[in-house]
C-alpha cells in the first residue's frame, strides 16, 4: 500500500483578500510536510470556475513549485483536462514534460474529461463528445512525448503537422499514464487501455475489492490495448483523513471539512444551481447537508468500526479516514487486503485548520503508515512478476510509435 494527499484547493465563502494566498502557502507547506514524512503522492486536480469547491484552475504551476521543496514525493495531476477546448494535447504534453525534468522523474500523468457544466459550458466543450475526445487527446499527448518527431494526426478533433516536440521527459517512455474513474465501468475502460485507475469516489474496501479484481483480470487479457506506451497497473482510492489520538477531537477538526468536500461536489456535478460569484455554497451546506446523506449526527457517532460511511437504520453518512491511529490502521487494512495499491487522503476541505492537517499527517505518518510501507516493496514486486506476461503480450497489441517521411519539411514562412 501507498499514501498520497489530495488537493482541490477548497475555500468556503465568506473570503478575505489574502484568503487564496494563504490557501495556496499552507498546501505547499503541507506537501513539504509530506514528502519529509515518507508520502508517496501528492495530486492535484484541474478544475475550472467551481467556486469554493475548488480553486485549483493551474495545477502545473501548484506542482511545479512543489517540486521544487521536494526530493521524492511523486507529483500528481488528478486530473488534466483532456478535451481540447480545455487544453491543445501539444500544450499539455510540453508541460508534462517540462515538470517531469523539473522534478527530476516525478510526474503521474493523470487524465481526465470532467463532467460540470460549469466547465463544459464554460469552455463550448460537448458533453456528447467529451469522452471521445479525451481519448484522441491521449493518443495525441503521448506520441508527441514518445515520437521523434511527431509523425502528425488527423483525427476528428485534432489535426496537426508532424512536428518535434521539446522538452521530452525525464521518465520514458513517458510518466505513468492514469485517468479519473468515478463508476466500475470507467476503472474497467481504464484496464482495456492499461493505465491507473484514480477511483475519486468514496467506496467501501469489500466494494473496492470487487473492482481491483475486474481491473487486474482486464489488465492480462486481450480486452487490454494500452492508450500509451507503457502499462501503468495501480488503482488508487480516495478516503477523508483527520487522525488524532482522541477520537472525538479528530470528528471535530474533520468530519465538517470531508462533508463539505463531498457536499460540493454534488452541488456542482448533482444536484446544484450555482449564480457565478452569488451563491454561496457553505451556507447550503449548512442548511441541507442532512437532505443530501451527511449527517454529523450519524457520522459523528464515536467508537465504531470505520468504513467509508458510518451507517444507522439504512441511512449511511461520509466518515472515511477520521479518527484514531487505531482505528485508520484496520480500515487500511481492509483496503490493503481488498488489493487497492494506493489510498489518497483529502484533508484539505472545508473549513479544516492547516496546523490540524500537518498535525493529522504527521500522527498517521508515525503511527500508521510504517507497516504498510514496510510491505510494499514485497507485494509491489510480486505484482510485477505476475503482471510481466500480460503486460508485455499487451504492449504487443499497441499500434507502434510512427516516423515522417525523410523528405518532409515546411518552410519558415508559407508562400500565400
């Protein structure tokens, strides 16, 4: 098992005029933080115009400047928006590269083709498309990274010249490829292209057990076509984190941040009508978080077995990761025992207090994660020889990497 952080950049209104300074300050703290503790991950999200949900619109740029307070923590994008109206794969394929030597071989490629209106309608990107274009942009992105030069495309979405991509990355054939999962059947379409799963919902380890066997069954079948040029074989899920000793201090610093998180992405992706720079979505939180399943009542409730929902008469409400050392090391261990390589932590959300957060790191990180990191090495190596021949016989299966023609050049200026 491995341990990431997770960002969104939360910012609840009301705001003040250095709020978003602060918030960005204290994230790259806590990353340092991070990285000094022994955290493998740090993955930062693309997301465009979520007000208060999420205020991370360049997360190139977050990541690139923790790069640069780090030595190992790997760097996440969780996700780039792939849809060409967000990003041209030409764009998004040079920044990979160029963070990836910035930080010495870090960088997982993390992709994606969101799902709000907010940032569909707010860059003309069609919903009924979206999904093909994220996976021509993939295709695009990772041979410009691999070609040299690019042999050119046309597709439905992109056309372009050959052309030689510069910086290429640190990592060949290129970083670790992953892509956004929300439903089985989108970690399922993730082991027929053989990237990494990045599950961003909140599921139970027996649920998550389930989809980690159809993922690594796919993945040494012949349904398995690498999107890539590489297989990258993870599955990673994402759990609220606030540990302290105390149980009830622990509910108390984060059970109100891990509701908001959830609360707000429903409202953007569910259920919400949103007045850009009007609504305030912390306020309806407070007032409707019981209609829409996060009650604190419910998940407040202390000396229970944690799981992704705590549950009373049929009614379940978001807890994850919030309590004692004790209690966060059986429930990874379920997660461990499920066949989940990675478990990302949110503790950024909400209202949660950053001295809480570093607190909470360096309480899991010392109580916690040791025996799990200890095993890692073991079972990851295992993984790989068991892997071994279906991950070859897949890259088989790829269409290779294309060349130009010797005689193909354009001229510095066209002739019209």
């Amino acid at each position: 098992m491995r341990f990431g952080i997770f960002y969104e950049h939360q910012l609840p209104r009301p705001w003040g005029p250095d709020d978003e300074h602060t918030l960005l300050k204290n994230a790259l703290d806590q990353v340092e933080l991070a990285d000094s503790l022994g955290f493998d991950y740090v993955w930062a999200v693309e997301h465009h115009f979520l007000e208060e949900y999420s205020h991370s619109s360049a997360p190139e740029v977050f990541l690139a400047a923790a790069s640069q307070r780090t030595s190992r923590i790997r760097l996440g994008h969780g996700i780039v928006q792939m849809p060409v109206g967000f990003n041209h794969p030409a764009r998004t394929a040079e920044r990979i590269a160029t963070l990836d030597l910035v930080s010495d071989g870090r960088v997982e490629f993390g992709t994606g083709e969101s799902s709000s209106e907010a940032e569909l309608g707010g860059f003309g990107v069609e919903r009924a498309s979206k999904r093909a274009q994220w996976h021509e942009a993939l295709d695009v992105a990772t041979r410009l990274l691999v070609e040299e030069p690019f042999a050119g495309y046309d597709g439905e979405f992109v056309q372009m010249p050959p052309r030689n991509l510069v910086p290429k990355p640190h990592q060949r054939p290129h970083p670790p490829l992953w892509v956004a999962c929300s439903r089985r059947e989108t970690i399922h379409l993730a082991a027929t292209k053989g990237i990494g799963a990045l599950t961003f919902s909140f599921i139970e380890a027996a649920e998550a057990k389930a989809w980690v066997d159809d993922y690594y069954d796919t993945i040494v079948s012949e349904q398995c076509v690498p999107a890539g040029f590489a297989v990258n074989a993870n599955l990673a899920c994402v759990l609220p984190l606030m540990c302290h000793a105390d149980e009830a201090t622990a509910i108390e610093r984060g059970i109100d941040g891990s509701h908001f998180f959830g609360y707000s992405l429903a409202h953007y992706y569910v259920f919400g009508h949103h007045r850009p720079g009007a609504t305030n979505v912390w306020e309806e939180f407070q007032q409707n978080r019981e209609r829409f399943g996060f009650s604190r009542k419910i998940a407040a409730r202390t000396g229970q077995v944690l799981g992704a929902q705590l549950m009373e008469q049929g009614l379940g409400s978001l807890r994850g990761a919030v309590g004692t050392p004790e209690q966060i090391r059986q429930l990874v261990r379920t997660y461990e025992e499920a066949g989940v390589d990675q478990l990302i932590f949110v503790s950024q959300a909400g209202r949660n207090r950053h001295e809480d957060v570093c607190e909470s790191l360096e309480l899991f990180a010392r109580e916690v994660m040791p025996e799990f990191r200890e095993r890692a090495p073991t079972a990851e190596a295992a993984k790989a020889d068991r892997l071994a021949p279906g991950i070859a016989a897949a890259l088989g299966r790829r269409s290779p990497r294309r060349t130009v023609a010797p005689e193909y050049d354009f001229p510095a200026t066209p002739a019209y």
